[in-house]
C-alpha cells in the first residue's frame, strides 16, 4: 500500500538524485582525494541514515534511535561496502595487471574499498597486505565495534 510517508521519500530520493549528478557535485568530487572523498560520501550517508532514523527507520528488526546506533549501522554498511563494491586499484591490478591512475577519476577510488586500499597501499606498498587489511581485517574491526555500537555494549561519550 502506497503511504504518504513512502511518497515522500521517493520524490526526496528524486531530488537527492538530481542534485548529486549535477556536473558541479560530480567535478567537486574529482578534485578531492579517494580519502577526502570518502569522507564526504559517508558524511551524507550518516546524516541520511540519522535523519531517516528519525522517521522510524527500522534495521535488523532494531530502531535506530541515536547517533551512536547510527554510528554502528554506518559501520556495517562500511564494511559490507568494502567487500562487495569492486571499486578499488586492487581489481584493475588483478584483472588487467597494471593500473593507470592517471585515466581513471578519482570519484572511482572514493569507494570503501578503493580508499581503504589507497591508504594501506601507499602504507604498505604491498599488494598483499594490502588486500588483506582492506578485505579481511577492517571489515572484522568495523562490524564487531558496529555490532557492539547497535547493541549498546560500547558506550561513546557523545
């Protein structure tokens, strides 16, 4: 059944979608970092999650109901986002065995994993390592202090 509340969101979901395609967004996002850009794209994904969460918004049969419950699903999200986005230097070096940075917009490397790989690769210097710090390690870190953010056994001074 068609709600007003449903409605609404849609049509705010059309505006979002118009304002974050236009060509000034999109250029602004090019000139930022894959680490500053990240850190734009997961402002507006926390602010979008709280304020949704005002709304009654229901995750894992839980309400969201602070910040910090807020804090701990965009954590979850992360983390599923690094595994599942395909985004980063690591496929192009895998798939086609080199990557050229210089032809690729730096929005692509804005992604979970492709600025959680830029950091551990420009720290490392090594693919495996690497990988597996994006892959395996900060998603287990992420989840389990997400996980215990939703549950309220971390409290956060806030």
């Amino acid at each position: 059944m068609l709600t007003i509340d449903s409605l609404k969101l849609a049509l705010l979901f059309g505006l979002l979608g118009a304002l974050f395609s236009t060509n000034v967004w999109i250029e602004f996002l090019d000139s930022l970092s894959p680490g500053k850009g990240l850190i734009v794209y997961y402002t507006l994904i926390y602010i979008s999650v709280y304020l949704l969460s005002l709304t009654g918004l229901v995750i894992g049969h839980s309400r969201i109901e602070n910040p910090i419950h807020t804090l701990g699903v965009v954590m979850i999200l992360f983390s599923f986002f690094i595994i599942f986005n395909w985004e980063s230097e690591y496929i192009n070096i895998i798939t086609r065995k080199e990557y050229n940075r210089s032809k690729v917009s730096e929005i692509y490397l804005q992604s979970e994993d492709g600025a959680t790989f830029d950091f551990f690769y420009k720290l490392t210097n090594n693919l495996d390592w690497s990988r597996i710090l994006t892959f395996i390690i900060t998603p287990i870190i992420l989840t389990f202090i997400g996980g215990l953010l939703i549950t309220g056994h971390v409290k956060l001074g806030m």
